[in-house]
C-alpha cells in the first residue's frame, strides 16, 4: 500500500469541471466548447481524468494543480479567461474547486502508479495506520487541538430536486460551512488477469456494487452533500465487467461487453447480467405465442407450422437463456437497473434520457445505481463532515463485509495478495475558504447549487466571469504530523 506526502509550503488543489450535454449526447457547438475546454485544461493541469457521469449526460474532468497559485495563474491565461467568459447562459458548464493543505488530506491506493491528488505530492510506503477503524481521520492534523473536524451545521439542509429546468447565466458559491469531507474513491478492474476477475466477479462485484449503491442514494439525511458516479476511458469506453466466471471457468461475457465511441453518452444495462439478447427473444416469443394461440383457435389456414415454428422458438430461447447466463442470475439476486432503457450498450442513437436519468436519484435500494460495470470509476463525493461518510461504512453491512473480505483475500497471505485491481482513495477536509464553486447555466439542483437557498450555501448570480477569491493569492503553510 502506498500513500502520498503531500507539500507542506502550500496547499494542492484539485478542481472538477463538468459539461452537462442538456441532451442525450452533446449537439455541435457543445461538442466544440468540450473539445477546445479539453485542450485548455490539459495544457494547463498537473493531472487531468476525463470522465463522464453515469446518471446524468455530462461530460466530467478532474484536474490536479501543484497550488491554488499554479491555479489561479493558468485560469488568468487570456485563451482559458476568453473561455469562461464567452460561455453562453446555457452552457452546462461548472467547476468546483477544493484546495487542501497537507494536514487534512490523505491518498491511499494499493496501485504503485499515481492516481487522483498522489500527482500533487510523493508516493511513500504506508506502513501504519491502516486496517482499523478510524484509519482515515487518524492521517488528519487538526487545526486546533480541540478541533474534531466536525461541520457548524446540525443537519444538512434539505436539497433541491435536480430538475431539467436549467439555471441561465452565472451562479457563485459564496459561502461554505467548514469541514466539508470531500472524497474520490477510485477503482480500476480493467487489469485484472482472469482468474483474479473470476474471484472478483464471485467474491465481491455484488459487494461493491451494492455498497455504491448505497452511498450514492445515502441522501442529505446521511450527510451526503453531492455525489457523481463517475466512468473513465482509458483505451475507449468498454461497458461492462467482461469476463465473469460461471463457477468452472472463464466467460467472455460479449452480449455485456461493447466500445462505444469516446464521444457517446454514459450508458446502462437494461438488465445487469440476465443477457440484453433474451430480451427481444422474449419479445418476440411472446407475441409469437399470442399468434399461435389464436390461429390454432380459430383453426385456421398453416396453423399447424405456425405451432411447430413457435415451439422451435420457445426451444431456441430457452436454451440462448441457459447457455449465456441464467445460472448466474438465479444464484446471484436480481441485478437490475430501473433507469436504463433497452440497450445493451448505448451510443449517440441509444440513450438514457435525462427523465430516466433523474430517476436514479431515487433507486429503491433493490436496484442498482446505474453505469457501475465499466471497468473504471471514480465516485466524487463530498459529505457535511467526516463523521457522516465514517458513520455509513462503519455500520452499512455491505460495506463492513466488502472491507473485512477485501482485507483477508489481498491482504498479506491471502488468496489474492498482491492481485491487479486497483483500488485507491483521496479523502480531505476542508475549511469554507478553500472551496470555490460556479455554474454556467446549470440545471436547478446541481452540485452545491441544491443548496443555495439555505445561509450556509449562500450564492450570488454574477452577470459576467468573475475573478478568483482571495485565497488563491498567497501560499498558506501547513505542519501535518509524521
Ligand atoms: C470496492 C470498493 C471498496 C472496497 C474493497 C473497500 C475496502 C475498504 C478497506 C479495506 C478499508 C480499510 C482501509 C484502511 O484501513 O486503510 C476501507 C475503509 C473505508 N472505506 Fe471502503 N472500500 C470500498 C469502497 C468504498 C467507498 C465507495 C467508500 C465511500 C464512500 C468507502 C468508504 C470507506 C471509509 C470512509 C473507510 C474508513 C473508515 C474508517 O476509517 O473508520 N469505501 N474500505
């Protein structure tokens, strides 16, 4: 395991930026703004993810950036200036920008390569404070010493609705209570060798798919302020956990499995693992059926090879059922995803529409929250403080269970020691001043704006780009300790 050593002359920061397509799949002039917005960010970051949302069609970027002054100076650059002030009322774009200083930010990741903040700082050895509760807070360094990193707010403020009614022109965040818990939890499967995927795919892929789930529909009440699951596209976008064992051996599972175009949208499946192909069988079967029962009714003309051609049917569908991957949903509970519609993958035709999409936000706990099969995601989470996201994993069952199996099978001596699954977590606390948030006419209900109606979210509507508050003006030192 391996965690980072972050500077201590200055803080890092880390800003989100997100395109929402306001449609299935961004139009032209949307597309155009992604493109050169995709330049002007890579060009100027430490570090840069490109991601897209699983429940909602926008296009997401996490960057990394060595200070709040490295920021601020690639933000004045008059090409990313121009940018920002030339997008339209109805843009869909928004940033959220977090700077945090070495004493309240933590990386672990069991991969030896960088991810998320680790580009912010050294990769060293983690050798303590890990496997017990309380593991995260114990690699925090409080401000004072009575300091418990708890929020000044009793509860959450009750959100708005994300709705698709869209916000016109500039929203700022003014104001933010301190010690938001901000989190990125990151997981990379597409490594994984084939008999590891298999174990993974029995042991724990229900596990954590579940656990997601779960900390995605956590809600205010829970603590959960705002949360984007979160795909990548590392050698194009592949939907779907590939190969998946059957208990005696490895199957390509291909109907689950497909590239979609860098440009599409995010996608679901219809039905996880039943087998999108069974789905028009049984369609079609059906209505064949209905045929079948009436000719032979009314006896009339060829009904006798209607009836023997609709037999043949039932046969080929029910063998198609057994030989993908019914075993697996009769022994495996019932993975299905309300809010997808009707395609094994989804491409600019075939889409989640953004009703559909809303409608994630409040899965029964029965299904699963969508697009978490892609080999590669990232979970952006932001919480009222550390207690609340400490609270959920501590007594979620799920969770408990997928950290006691995940400690015994890759810890030292198990049976997959040392395995290819990629694992990593960025957790920081953050004081008010070191958040920043606007959105460029965003739908009502995203992000921090689902709160602006409460003092503690305080917002101001700007009529043209803004500059960055003072913050980001001058290093702040921060003494962790060792
Ligand atoms: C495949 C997914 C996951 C696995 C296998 C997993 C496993 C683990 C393990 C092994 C630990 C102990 C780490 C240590 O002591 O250093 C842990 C702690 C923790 N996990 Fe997870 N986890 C997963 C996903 C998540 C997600 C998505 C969240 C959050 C939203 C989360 C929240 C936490 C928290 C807050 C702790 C620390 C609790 C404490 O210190 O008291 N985990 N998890």
């Amino acid at each position: 395991m391996l965690r980072t050593r972050f500077p201590t002359a200055h803080h890092f920061t880390v800003s989100l930026f997100g395109c929402q397509y306001h449609a299935p799949s961004p139009d032209v002039s949307k597309r155009a703004l992604i493109q050169k917005f995709d330049k002007l960010v890579k060009d100027g970051a430490l570090h840069v993810e490109k991601l897209e949302q699983n429940d909602l069609p926008s296009k997401v970027w996490t960057s990394h950036w060595k200070s709040p002054q490295h920021f601020k100076a690639w933000w004045e650059r008059p090409e990313v200036a121009e940018f920002w002030a030339a997008l339209p009322d109805d843009a869909g774009f928004w940033r959220e920008t977090v700077s945090l200083p070495a004493t309240r930010a933590m990386y672990e990741s069991n991969g030896r390569d960088p991810h998320g903040s680790a580009h912010c700082g050294e990769l060293i050895p983690l050798t303590e404070k890990m496997g017990c509760w309380g593991a995260y807070r114990s690699c925090m360094t409080q401000d004072t010493p009575d300091d418990k990193f708890s929020s000044p707010l009793p509860d959450l403020p009750e959100p708005k609705p994300l709705s698709d009614k869209i916000r016109p022109g500039r929203t700022r965040i003014t104001n933010f209570p301190d010690n938001i818990c901000f989190m990125v939890e990151g997981r990379d499967e597409s490594a994984m060798p084939p008999r590891e995927r298999a174990y993974w795919d029995d042991e724990f892929d229900d596990l954590a798919k579940q656990w997601i789930t779960n900390v995605m529909t956590a809600g205010a009440a829970k603590g959960l302020v705002s949360g984007r699951a979160c795909h990548a596209f590392a050698d194009g976008k592949h939907l779907g956990a590939s190969p998946f064992s059957d208990g005696k051996g490895v199957i390509e599972c291909a109907t689950a499995t497909s590239t979609i175009p860098e440009t599409a949208s995010n996608g679901g499946i219809l039905v996880d693992r039943i087998g999108p192909t069974i789905v028009p069988f049984l369609y079609v079967d059906s209505v064949g059926l209905l045929l079948a029962l009436s000719v032979t009714s009314l006896r009339m003309k060829y009904w006798q090879p209607i009836l023997i051609a609709q037999a043949l049917l039932i046969v080929i569908c029910v063998s198609l059922a057994f030989y993908s991957r019914m075993p697996r949903w009769w022994g495996k509970g019932t993975p299905v995803i309300t809010n997808c519609q009707g395609k094994g993958a989804s491409d600019d035709s075939g889409f989640t529409t953004t009703a559909s999409s809303f409608a994630s936000r409040s899965s029964s706990s029965s299904a699963l929250f969508p697009g978490l099969d892609y080999p590669q995601q990232n979970l952006l989470l932001f919480w009222l403080d550390l207690s609340h996201i400490e609270h959920l994993a501590r007594y979620d069952k799920v969770h408990v269970k997928l950290r006691h199996n995940f400690l015994a099978a890759y810890g030292p001596g198990g049976v997959m020691a040392g395995g290819d699954i990629l694992l990593w977590v960025d957790m920081g606390i953050l004081k008010g001043d070191e958040m920043d948030a606007e959105y460029v006419g965003c739908y009502e209900g995203s992000g921090f704006m689902a709160y602006d109606h409460d003092a503690a979210f305080e917002s101001r509507r700007d009529t043209k780009s803004a500059g960055l508050p003072v913050f980001f003006d001058e290093p702040r030192e921060s003494k962790p300790m060792e």
